[in-house]
C-alpha cells in the first residue's frame, strides 16, 4: 500500500490522484479530486468557522471521513490513543501532521506528500518540525519517503562538510 498525503499547495496539482496504487488521503476543508479518505482534525467550533453550515452539510456527504473532534455518525474516529503510543507528545502540530502519523501507524510501503510546503511564516513555522520529525519516523520503520520535485520541506541543499 501506498499513502499520498495531499494538500492545497501547487505541487497538490503532481498528485497521483490517477493513480490507483495511491491511497488518497485529503483534508474535508480542501479535498483533492480523488480521495479515499477525508480528514478533519478540527474542533467543532473551529469547523464552523471554515464555512459555517455550508462547511457541516460538505460534511455530511464525505465519506470515509475521519475526525478527531465531536465525530459525525458516519466518521471514523482519529487513532489517537495509538498515534501517541507511536510518536509521542507534542507532535501533532497540524493537520498534515495528524495525518502522517496516522498514515504511519497504516504501515505502507510508501508514503507521498503533495501539495504540503509549509513555507508562509505563519502558524506553519510550528507545524513544519512536527512534519520532518514524523517523515524521520516514517523513513526509520522503513517507510519509503516521496516528495515532489522541487518540495521546500526539504530543499536540495549539499550535505554541510561535503
């Protein structure tokens, strides 16, 4: 199994949404064109804010759907208990993070990453050493590693004393 994490940055467009060794993993704020799970990690006072009632009735139709917070009927609930057995505290900064891990505890072949830069110095200055870190934790169990060509989260730098 292979888990595409896919987000709203440019590189989401390279996606292998078409692809179906892809498992598709998206955010219900954002969805890509094809998913095969949706995640909101959202509390539900926050969700209201991404489009008030508009925003629940999106939610109502998505599925699978996955939430941490205040789950609809037909979501599954986030594994947080195991996340947290897996990578501990004070990681999960993010949506893209909470995803990640999740997509960690699935145990692929692979994991992609898409459409996630995290490069705007806002709330994603914090967010983007949750993501290396959960990357370190996905390429120590093994997990193969994608990311776009030309992806910020690591840019193509020689290694320093080389």
């Amino acid at each position: 199994m292979k888990i595409a994490v896919i987000g709203r940055a440019p590189s989401a467009r390279q996606a292998p949404v078409a692809d179906p060794e892809w498992t598709v993993w998206g955010m219900a704020w954002a969805p890509p064109p094809r998913w095969d799970r949706l995640f909101d990690i959202h509390s539900r006072r926050l969700r209201a804010g991404y489009g008030g009632s508009g925003y629940k009735l999106h939610l109502d139709t998505v599925t699978p759907l996955t939430m941490l917070h205040d789950p609809l009927p037909h979501a599954d609930e986030y594994p947080l208990a195991a996340v947290k057995a897996l990578v501990g505290e004070g990681v999960l900064t993010s949506s893209v993070a909470y995803m990640l891990a999740a997509a960690i505890l699935a145990k692929p072949l692979e994991i992609g990453l898409w459409g996630i830069e995290l490069t705007a110095s806002t709330e994603y200055q914090r967010q983007r050493p949750s993501v290396h870190f959960l990357l370190g934790v996905a390429k120590g169990q093994g997990i193969a590693v994608t990311l776009p060509p030309g992806c910020p989260l690591f840019p193509n730098a020689p290694d320093y004393g080389a």
